[in-house]
C-alpha cells in the first residue's frame, strides 16, 4: 500500500455515450434537456459529408427546430465567434449542438458564452473569468484527438493581436459528449495523423504537469498506450473500426487527463504558432514534442520513464539519458509513420519570427504546469531546433 499522501485534486467531465452508434443518441438528449431550437454549429467540411443533415433530421421529425452555422474555420477565429453568438440570439436558440473537430466545438462554447454574458469573447480568456454558464450543450466529435468535447479549454484566434487565446473554466465543459468512432471514418489521413498525434501530446503533457494526480495518471497512460499501438493503423486503414475506436478511445482519456491536469510547454508553443501563423494545431504539436520531452526529461525523469514505457520503450536496465534518447526517437518515429511534415519550416515558419512566438509561448497559461520553468531565451532554441 502507497504512503504518499496527495493534495486535494478536481477532476471534472462530462457525461459520455462512448461507442459505435452514440450519435443516434442525439434526439434523446436534446428531449432530456428540453430544448426547442438549437444552434447547430459545425463547418463546412463536416457538413459536406451528410453527417449534419443526418443527425438534426430527427430532430425536425420531433417538432425541434434547428438553425445551422457552419461558418467556421481551422483555428476558430474571434470574429466567427462574434458572427455566432449574434445568430443564436436573432434565432432565439435555447441549446447549443457542436458536430466537428476541435474548431467547431470550441467556437461553439464561446458563442454560448457571449451569449449569456453579453460580453465579447475576448474578455473570457484565462481561468475562471467565465461568470455565467453558457446555454445547455451536446457535442459529437469528429476527429480523434482535441477533446473538445470533454475538456474545459476552449481556445480561439484573438486575430487582432495574432495570439491563440485560452479559456479554461468548468463552465466550458459540455453537459454530454456523444463520442462515436464511426464519426472518425471520413477523416483523411493527414488529419487523423495530426489529430492523433493531438492526443498523444495531451496524454504526454498531462501526466508530465505539476499538478498531475493519479487519477489523470491512469488516463494518460493508457492514452500513450492506445496512440502507440492504434494510431499508425487508423492512418493507414481508415475503415479499420478496431483503430478507429482506439483512437477515439486514447483521445477521450488523453482528454479526461489534460482538462484537468492541464498541459505544458508544447501547446504553449503550438498555440503561439497558430495565432501567429495560423499553422495546424496538432502539426505543430507533434513537430514539436519530441524537442519539448527531450528538455523537459531531467526535471521529472521518473514520470518520463513511465511515460516512455507506455510508449513500448524498454526502460530495463537503461540510464535516465538512454531512456530519453529512446522515448525521443520513439515519439518522431511514429510522426515520419503517419506522414506528420518534418520541421517546422515545413509549415511555412521563417526562423525570423521566432524570438516573437517564444515572448508569446512564455505568456501562455500552459507553461505554468510545464515540469521545466523555461527563460524565453531557452524556448527560442527549441523553436530553432523544431526548425
């Protein structure tokens, strides 16, 4: 029996429908709730596919309006947010449904939030700066890997000041989660590499956080676990359902740890990237982390031995520097499996602007639970060997 006694942790989440099929639970949920128009909002490459039309059909069948948004970009930006938030209340809308990846979901609690606060979307960012819970909420992911759907982060392109912002609040975590892995089907395969190299980096920076507990430990793991042996066959067999429901599974863990361990200096820099250069989120994360990991190894080199033997690296009789090393190369091995670009100059980032993405990672709320405290000097040199 462990004598280690733990400091008081939360640990909050959603309720979730987890399986092939959860999405048909759609109509229920919006009748539990009570709700008589909602504000469906989506994109335009998810409402393409027919998923949209598919699942809010029932709902008009059940006398249940709907009013759809789909104006929605990657990096969801303020100004769509503003656009939404004025839809919902012309339409009178009383719920809100999210069907996407992480854009859509995350566009949708902002405008919730705008809509009940009366107040811009900029003004939520931080901790806990959300007064009044948004109106009620129901997601189905698309995409294996943001954890939108489950997390209480919402993060939104502030286009004035080219910065990602983070809203962190228990106000951001949906009422139900709807996670069904045949929603993943349609997804390419550059997505479902990038989205599930994602959730590995949530599940990595979560169980590495200062304020990890054991609860969120056994999330994370097991999410390493999952990345590891699914993630490679997703990409490369997008029909193959075993894959696809690992990876819904190890994105939905992977989230249950980050939304409350928080997360490190990866999203730090990869939110900077995005606000900046408006690059790929979960590109930028996986070019990324294995540069992070390897600074990051010396300051909590007994969570990364776990870290690294969830992953399939053998940690037997091997020095912390040889197990670094292993983890490391592991972690870019899977990114040249699944096709992930190789440095960050592949993105399209000039080396000149790296001095302003370090100033602006090193004001990101994720760098306080990073197990390394970073001088901005320190985080340009991992930009520059990302490079």
């Amino acid at each position: 029996m462990s004598d280690t006694v733990h400091d008081l942790r939360k640990f909050a989440a959603p309720e979730v429908i987890f399986g092939n099929g959860a999405r048909h639970m759609l109509t229920k949920y919006v009748q539990n709730l009570s709700l008589g128009h909602c504000f469906v909002v989506t994109d335009k490459g998810v409402r393409d596919t027919g998923l949209v039309d598919a699942l809010i059909a029932p709902l008009h069948e059940r006398g249940i309006r709907t009013t759809v948004f789909d104006d929605i970009a990657p990096n969801p930006r303020d100004s769509q947010t503003r656009r939404g938030a004025a839809a919902f209340l012309e339409a009178r809308c009383d719920g809100v449904i999210a069907i996407g990846g992480g854009s859509p979901m995350d566009a949708a609690k902002a405008m919730g939030f705008m809509a009940t606060n009366g107040a811009d979307v900029l003004s939520f960012e931080g901790v806990d700066k959300v007064e009044v819970p948004g109106p009620p909420m129901i997601c189905v992911p698309t995409t294996a890997g943001t954890s939108a759907d489950i997390s209480q982060f919402c993060i939104i392109n502030d286009t004035g000041r080219k910065v990602k912002i983070a809203i962190v609040a228990q106000a951001a975590i949906p009422d139900v989660a709807l996670v069904d892995p045949e929603c993943t089907y349609s997804m390419p395969p550059a997505l479902t590499a990038a989205t599930g190299m994602d959730a590995l980096t949530h599940a990595v920076e979560a169980y590495a956080s200062t304020v990890a507990s054991p609860t969120t430990d056994l999330f994370a793991l097991d999410a390493v676990r999952l990345v590891r042996e699914h993630l490679a066959q997703a990409v490369h067999n997008p029909l193959d359902a075993v894959a696809r429901e690992g990876m819904m599974r190890a994105s939905m863990h992977a989230g249950y740890a980050f939304s409350n361990a928080i997360l490190g200096a990866v999203h730090a820099m990869a939110h900077s990237l995005g606000g900046v250069l408006d690059a790929p989120h979960g590109e930028c994360n996986a070019i990324v982390l294995p540069y992070v990991v390897k600074a990051n190894f010396d300051a909590a080199p007994h969570r990364y031995r776990a870290l690294a033997q969830a992953f399939g690296v053998d940690v037997r009789k091997r020095d912390d520097r040889a197990v670094k090393e292993a983890l490391c190369g592991a972690i870019d091995a899977l990114g040249r499996e699944v096709d992930i670009p190789q440095g960050l100059r592949a993105l399209g980032m000039s080396r000149e602007v790296i001095p302003r993405l370090a100033r602006t990672a090193m004001a990101d709320a994720c760098m306080l639970t990073n197990p390394r405290v970073f001088t901005q000097r320190e985080v340009e040199g991992l930009y520059e060997e990302a490079w």
